[in-house]
C-alpha cells in the first residue's frame, strides 16, 4: 500500500483546509507533500476569498515530522531542492491567519511548525516531542528562535535537550497550544473558529497579520537558515567518506 494523494484541500466557509494525507507514514514529509503543502499555501494566500487556513491530519497522526526513509535515500533530491526550504518561507510569511487541529502525534516539523500557527487546538490524545538531538541532528522552522519566546528558556532548553512527550495539557500550559478539546469535537471546534476567521473583513485581517509578523519576520528567517547550516553540517558529519 501507499499513500498516493499526499494533501487534501477544501474550501469552506471563508477559509481553505488543509490536511495532510499520508496516513501510511503518519503524515511524515516526504517531497511530494513538502511541495503540495507550500504551493497550497501559497493558492490560499492570493485567492481573496480565503480569509485563513486550517492545517490538520488525515489519521493517527497530525505530522510524523521528516521522511527519514525519504531522507535517507541519495535519489531522491536529485529532481527539485530539498521541499522544506521550499516550505517554510510559505509558511513564515503566510499572510493569514492560521488555525492548526493537532489530532494525534506531532513530532519534529509537526511540533515546530505550531509555532508559526495563530490558534492551535490539540485533541486530547495529541502528543509532542521533537527528537532533533537524538537523531543526531538540531532545531528546525526557526524553532531556536521561536520555541524560547513561547515557553521561555528553561521549558525549551527541556524540551530540546530532554525530548520529553508533551501532553495536550502540557502543550497548552507551555503556550504551545490554545486550547485542548475532546478528540471527537476537534475539527468542529477548530472549523468554527476558522469560520469565524472566515468572516471578517479581507483588508484588516491582512493588516493585523502584517503587523503581528513585522517585528519578527527578519529574525525568524535568520533563525531557520542558521539552523540549516548547523543540519546540513551535522548530516554531512553522519555520512560516510
């Protein structure tokens, strides 16, 4: 088996969904979704008639994280650049709001990219961990940056060097996340404050977005590329000569 359709969109009331559907994988990034995700983002952005986005997971899992089978694999970067660079600048510069429903487990990018999310709600079940250090390698989606503005030092040095599960609970307390919800009730909760979102004026919704990014936008950026010359050199350490 395998997951041939990597990401579903709809359009709703106002906003655009998107769900990450390799289920299989637990909605690990490989290229195909990487690409998928970023050039949704970038529709949503330009289409006035999106409003925000909602960002979840088809399955047991919101994100795995990274392919590491993928990653793994010399072949499979030698048609198009690797799909995170091509993603994350989407993201960062998103200029909506985003609605994250974390359904299940969110390790790696699945936990970092929350931090660039407005509103996240976790089901119950959910659970975090970025497990960056163990895989021999560090932070990612500016999360060096971002993760101690939100926790703050102590909380994100134990997050990073401990690479403890976060409950939904925990995520919530930490700042991670807005609100933990019972699994059942997730998307509906997560969809009516997409709605809601979906509602309001396009101009100041941008404006305020804008504004809420501007004074961190250069520093976020700076962030993610010195985080990848530190991956890039701690992969090329692992290789063999």
């Amino acid at each position: 088996m395998s997951d041939d359709q990597v990401l579903a969109v709809e359009s709703r009331d106002g906003y655009r969904e998107l769900t990450f559907d390799r289920p299989l994988s637990l909605n690990a990034f490989n290229q195909d979704l990487w690409y998928a995700a970023a050039e949704a983002l970038d529709a949503a952005a330009d289409d006035d008639d999106v409003r925000c986005v909602l960002l979840t997971g088809r399955g047991r899992a919101f994100s795995a994280g990274q392919d590491l089978g993928e990653m793994s694999d010399p072949t499979a970067f030698t048609d198009r650049p690797p799909g995170y660079q091509r993603f994350m600048p989407s993201l960062e510069t998103f200029p909506k709001p985003i609605v994250a429903a974390v359904n299940g487990v969110a390790v790696g990018i699945g936990t970092t990219m929350l931090l660039h999310c407005d509103l996240v709600y976790l089901a119950r079940s959910a659970r975090l961990k970025v497990p960056f250090i163990s895989l021999g390698v560090t932070t990612e989606a500016s999360a060096s940056l971002l993760l101690p503005q939100v926790v703050g030092w102590q909380r994100a040095a134990e997050v990073l060097f401990c690479e403890p599960w976060i409950d939904a609970d925990r995520a919530v307390a930490d700042g991670i996340a807005l609100a933990a919800v019972d699994d059942d009730d997730l998307l509906s909760v997560a969809r009516s404050t997409a709605a809601r979102i979906g509602a309001l004026p396009l101009e100041p919704l941008l404006a305020t977005r804008r504004l809420l990014l501007a004074g961190r936008a250069d520093a976020v950026a700076a962030a993610r590329l010195r985080e990848l010359a530190e991956f890039e050199s701690l992969v090329a350490g692992m290789l063999p000569d």
